[in-house]
C-alpha cells in the first residue's frame, strides 16, 4: 500500500513543527493550553483539572473499526486512547480512563513507537483520542516518528473543550478534526459536564478547525484524507439543544458541513443518579434530532437508523455505570 505523505511532513521539514512543539511544552511550566487555564507546573510534576504531568498516560492502542466508515475505512483507524480529561462528563462511557485515570505513563519514544506500530499495522489514519490535555506531548512524539517514517494522516478526536488560539498553532499539523459539539447551552454543559463555558469555546475552536482543513475530503476509497466531521451525541429530553447547535453548524461553518448525529447515548458512569439522563434516548427524540439536522439544510454525514449503529459506540468499555 502506497501512503500519501501528509501536510505536517513540510511542518516538520520546515522547522516550524519543532518550533511549536518545543514552547508548547515549556508552556506546561504554568499550563494554560485548555479552557480551564490551571498554571500549574506540569513540568514539575503539579497536577491541574486533567491530573497529568509531563508525561502522558495512554489507556489502549489498538486498529479501530468503530468509527464513522472513512475514518475506519477497511484497516481501522489507529486509535491511541489517553486517560484522563479536561472535562468530567457524568454518562462518559469511557469513564474508567477518562476519570478513573487507568492506564500507563509513557515516553515521547514509546508514543512515537506506537503511531509508528499502527502504521505498519496498516491503519488509515492515527487517531488522537481525548488529546486536548496532552497536545504538547503527542507533538514531541511527532518528531520521533516522522523522521522514522510516519506518514499517515493524523485524527485530531476531541470532546470539543479547547482553547482557539491552541487550535490556530495545530495548522498545517493536523490533518482531521473530530470534534464533538455536545451542548449549545451552559446549563447543560456545567450540569452535565462540569463545563459552563464549554458552549463559547466549542464553537469558535470548531470555526477555526474548519478553517484549517475545509470540508470532509475522501480519496478514491471513500477514506478520509483531510477535513472536518462534527460529532454530535444526542441527549434525554433535548439536553444537548440539537436544533441550536446544527443552525449554528448551517450558518456559522457551512451547509456542506459533515455530521455524524449519534443516537447510541447509554447512562454510564454517574448518569443513573440524575433523573434527567438515567435513560436511552427514544426513537422519537433521535428522529426529531435528525429532522432538526435537515431542516437546518445539513445533508452531509451520517444518522443511524431505528436500531442504531452499535459500530460508533466505541465498545471497548467494559461496565456500563458507576453505582
């Protein structure tokens, strides 16, 4: 299989890659690289709200086919699950990392040595999962591996919360944004995810992600080479204020837009404790969320039908909740 070079081998050729790998990290002596601007000193070991120091912590690796069909594609996608996070989503289905903190401290060598093994795996793509907190270090992996070979595109998979002037230096570096756009109202994203400004933030890093990289763009396989797909997970009773956010996607980034609507919502973790999300979504409210997505005039993406598409629901957790 031929692989296409990808845009952050000039980053890295040029030197710029470095540049921004390099004050990234010594950003971490007073980190501000998210929302929650902690300034603590990572460096030295201080913990701010995503409790990670220097080094990152990675739950799993492993060739993807849970994803949307051209980020899967026929390989997988070469998923890089990182623990911890900069939000405390009380129905996180990956709670055990994402909150819990399981998983292992590794080397920027060992994280390079893993994109390196997914590549030679065969997968599409290298899929950065919950990178927000731990940008600076995945970037010093970049340098490892892209001398050693790595050449596949790069799979920004992010809950949404993040700073934009962080996502302006990722420019020429990433080449697929998956963003989610979990709230359009802060009562909701402070309730639920401990996040009341996570609407402002969502919104205006989203705009600067589909500045970078456009539309979705496949190659002749129908894989995804470079661009953005929104994700967008549908909650009881309207939580998540579907109408507002695919309006907002409609106007503000474009018709042409591409969304994956999810409908595999399940009360994880805290979720059974709160009247308001202790259930599955019905077959109404995800028909109703899907007809706010086209009467919006957003054609683009994916929707699942009335049984749902288990393969987007990232299967790997292994209990369902928290008592």
């Amino acid at each position: 299989m031929r692989l296409k070079k990808s845009n952050y081998i000039e980053a890295y050729s040029s030197g710029s890659l470095k540049k921004i790998a390099d004050n990234l990290l010594n950003s971490l002596k007073s980190c501000a690289i998210c929302p929650r601007r902690c300034q603590v000193n990572r460096l030295e070991g201080e913990r701010g709200y995503c409790r990670t120091g220097i080094l990152p912590k990675m739950y799993s690796y492993l060739s993807h086919h849970g994803e949307e069909p051209p980020v899967s594609g026929v390989k997988g996608s070469g998923v890089i699950f990182f623990s911890s996070c900069n939000m405390s989503c009380a129905y996180c289905q990956n709670y055990q990392f994402s909150q819990l903190d399981r998983g292992n401290e590794i080397t920027f060598r060992q994280l390079a040595n893993i994109m390196l093994g997914l590549q030679k795996l065969g997968c599409h793509n290298i899929n950065f999962v919950t990178p927000t907190h731990v940008l600076p270090q995945i970037l010093q992996g970049l340098l490892i591996a892209i001398p050693e070979g790595l050449k596949i595109p790069l799979v920004y998979n992010t809950n949404g919360y993040e700073l934009p002037q962080i996502i302006k230096l990722l420019d020429g570096i990433i080449d697929v944004y998956l963003p989610d756009m979990r709230y359009a109202d802060k009562d909701a994203s402070v309730k639920y995810s401990d996040a009341a400004d996570y609407p402002l933030y969502n919104q205006k890093a989203v705009k600067i992600m589909h500045e970078q990289v456009g539309i979705a763009k496949f190659d002749k396989k129908g894989f995804i080479s470079r661009g953005l797909i929104i994700r967008h997970l549908v909650l009881p009773q309207g939580l998540s204020g579907t109408e507002k956010i695919m309006r907002f996607i409609a106007k503000e980034i474009g018709p042409d837009t591409y969304i994956s609507l999810m409908s595999q919502y399940y009360p994880y973790h805290k979720a059974l404790r709160d009247p308001g999300i202790a259930r599955r979504i019905t077959l109404e409210e995800y028909t109703a969320a899907r007809e706010m997505m086209h009467n919006a005039g957003l054609g683009n993406g994916w929707t699942q039908d009335d049984n749902g598409l288990e393969s987007l629901a990232g299967a790997h957790v292994e209990e369902k909740y928290e008592a």
